[in-house]
C-alpha cells in the first residue's frame, strides 16, 4: 500500500524551494526531470506557515532511500528542519 508523507517547513519561500529542485534535477512546472521511480506524486504549496509538500511514495523505505539525494540539496540552499513530518496510508486518489 502506498505512503502519504506530510512536510510542512516554516518560513520556507518559493524561490528556496526553485533552488532545492534545480539541485535534485527536477522541474515541478514540466514534471520533467531525474524524479525517483517510487515517488507517485509530489505536490507543494505555500501558505502562511510556509512550505508544505505532500508525496506519495510507494513506501516509506523507498522515500527514505531518497533522503541520501534530498537531505543534501535541502542543506545546501538553507531550509530548516520541517516542523511536521507525518506518515499516512493512502486509502484513495483521484487525479482530475
């Protein structure tokens, strides 16, 4: 069964989250890109609190092994630790 995961960064800004992605190789306005075979499907917004990305992968190890390229982009630009981190079981989808 595949795994939600919620990230929520404080203070984070969208041109932060261009540079994490111009490091890992991948475009989130084409989908283009070096983006991992597990990974469903990765969305980020931004709001008052700042940065928040949810992802489906296929299971939490495969989102783990991910992290050895993640963790590396996420401290060259700067961001801090999240302030949420949390793993759900995906019961449903619809992509329209």
């Amino acid at each position: 069964m595949s795994k939600v995961i919620i990230l929520e960064f404080p203070g984070v800004t969208a041109e932060q989250y261009q540079a994490v992605n111009k490091l890992l190789g991948v475009d989130y306005a084409t989908g283009e890109g070096d983006w991992p075979e597990p990974l469903e499907s990765h969305t980020a917004a931004l709001g008052d609190a700042g940065l928040v990305v949810v992802e489906v992968w296929e299971s939490q190890e495969a989102q783990a092994g991910f992290m050895a390229r993640l963790g590396p982009a996420l401290a060259e630009v700067g961001l801090p630790q999240p302030t949420r981190m949390e793993w759900l079981s995906l019961l449903g989808r619809h992509n329209a």
